[in-house]
C-alpha cells in the first residue's frame, strides 16, 4: 500500500490513480458498506432497465422490429442460444432470465468500468469503477448461482438430488462437497481477478505514458471483460445442468 | 510493516503471479497449436474452434488470475502487516 501511495504522490495526473483497498464507505447500522460500489451498481440497473423500456416502448409486432427493439432482441436471442446450448432445449427456459441477466449485468459492469471514465468524478476516499472489480459483488454473484444451482437441483429432484453426491462411486463424495464450495470460490476469484487485473495493467500504464499507448490494453480489456461475462454465464449454466440432470440421463 | 515482511511479502507476490503463469502458458500454447492445426485441417470449422478456444483459453487465464489475486492480496491488504 505504502508504495502505490508513494508512486501517487509523483503522479500529477489524475486519471492515472491507484487505489486498491481503500473504499468510500456508508455506515448503516453496524453495517460498513462500499459505497462506490453501490453507486456503480445503481448506474449499471438503471441503464438495463432504460434500455429495456426503450425497447418495449413502441412494439412493433406486424412489422420487422427496428432500431433498438430489433437490437434487443438480437441480444436476447443470443442469450437463449447460449441457455439452451448449456442447459438443452428442454430445461432451459426457466433458468433463461437468470442466466440473462447475469450475463447482463455482468457485461454491462464490466464495459463501464472500461467505457466511462469514472475516474473523472471525485469522491472521497476512494474512486469509481467496474462493480465487478470489488470481491462482494463477484461473491454475491456466485453465491446467487451457488443457491440457484441447489434450487435447481432440489426442484427436480427433492432429496434424491443428494444422490448425485455417491454417483457413480461413493469414494468422490469428499470431492463432490468440496466442489461446492470451489465452485463459488472458482467464479468469484476469477471475475473480480480478471476485472481487477485490467484496471491495474491500463492505470499502471496510464501511469507511465499517458498517452496512446494504453489504447491496445483497453481495448484487450473490453475483449476480456465480455470473455468473462460469457464464461461466467457459461458456467453458471453449466453448473445448473449438471445439478438437473442425474448420473444415468448423461450417459445414455 | 516490517521492513522484512515487506519485502518477503513483495518478493511472494512476485513469484505467485510468475509461477502463476508458467502453467497455463504451456496449456495455452497446447490448445492454440491444436487449434491452429485443426483449422488447417478444416477451414470451414474456423467459427466454431475459435468460440470454443476463446473460451478455453479464459479458463487456462483464470489460473494465473488467481495467483494474480494472491498477489494483490499480498501487495494490498497484507494479513500480516
């Protein structure tokens, strides 16, 4: 920490700050929470929500759809082929507004953090940037997949879904308990790392040139951001389909 | 801090992310060497080898991510400082 703060010091530009670990924070109650995180966040569901009012504002069902609703549903088109290429046409349908959106939120996190320039805006303590770059976020998201896959699980199948622990030999049950818990682990670390480490790698640069240079980084970034939100929604499909889905209907 | 738990926790940070790295760049290189040869083989595939490498490719990265997240910890919110 120290040594960032020392780096900082030099630094004239403010675009070009580091600040891990150092929030801007909200008491309420006994509760200590981020606040920047909460602003972003707030950002990001109000530009979902817009963009879905524009898109259901004139209907247009005899025509061919134009403008953004014809963009709406191209994204909502790929959305459930990615549904159904992980969870099968027969299951999918009920997991496609949980999975969308957290493809959604995910994406368009990802993307202001990389497209708004939040550093801009000054608020205390701390600056703004992608919610997905702080671990409770990434971690209430897994954790939402965690119970939606257990959910789904026991929906399907009542208790028999405990099954699937001593399928197809009881000798993997310690594995299959302690896949639970790496399953959350595994898709938290990786979102926020990836969100994280972009940050880091286009500041350190911004740091260092100021100019031009940082642009291929970026736009990796974006590239990555969007990777990331379709592998998260990926697994968290996947993770779905293997809770549904018992030992024997696989192998058929 | 310590000055020695400072550079021991600089020094660990460091070989996290490289150690970090040297695995998943064997396994990168593997599936993009397959993945070239399968598209030599049969460039009409070219689409969907280059979706599902892309998507391998993330999950090779988010190995070195997590020794990139040992790292940050170490570096930023040092338990034993």
């Amino acid at each position: 920490m120290e040594m960032i703060n020392a780096l900082n010091v030099l630094n004239s530009f403010s675009l070009a700050e580091i600040e891990v670990g150092n929030h801007f924070y909200w008491e309420i109650g006994n509760l200590k929470i981020h606040g920047q995180v909460f602003l972003t966040s707030w950002f990001v569901i109000a530009i979902l929500i817009l963009a879905s009012l524009a898109a259901i504002r004139n209907v247009q069902i005899q025509k061919a759809p134009s403008g953004i609703q014809n963009f709406m549903e191209f994204v909502l088109e790929s959305l459930r082929d990615l549904a159904r290429a992980q969870l099968g046409e027969k299951e999918y349908r009920p997991w496609l507004p949980f999975i969308g959106t957290l493809f959604l939120f995910i994406f368009v996190s990802n993307w202001s953090g990389a497209l708004i320039p939040w550093k801009i805006i000054e608020i205390p303590n701390s600056e703004l940037a992608a919610p997905t770059n702080d671990i409770n976020t990434t971690v209430a998201l897994a954790l939402l997949t965690s119970i939606a896959y257990f959910y789904a699980g026991f929906s399907k199948k009542g208790l028999g879904y405990f099954a699937n622990y001593i399928e197809p030999i009881p000798i993997l049950l310690p594995i299959k308990i302690l896949e639970d818990f790496t399953k959350p682990l595994s898709l938290s670390f990786r979102l926020f790392g990836n969100i994280l480490a972009d940050e880091l790698v286009v500041a350190v640069l911004v740091f260092l040139v100021p100019l031009f240079v940082p642009l291929p980084l970026m736009a990796l970034g974006l590239f990555t951001s969007a990777i990331q939100a379709l592998v998260f929604a990926t697994l968290a499909g996947a993770y779905i389909h293997e809770a549904i889905e018992g030992y024997d209907e696989e192998h058929e | 801090m310590d000055t020695i738990v400072a550079s021991a926790s600089v020094i660990a940070a460091a070989l996290a992310v490289g150690l970090a790295a040297i695995g998943p760049g064997i396994g990168q290189g593997n599936a993009s060497g397959q993945a070239v040869a399968g598209i030599a083989r049969q460039p009409e595939a070219e689409g969907k080898i280059r979706g599902t490498l892309l998507l391998t490719l993330a999950f090779m990265e988010s190995l070195t991510i997590y020794g990139l997240v040992i790292s940050l910890v170490l570096l930023f919110a040092n338990p034993f400082s």
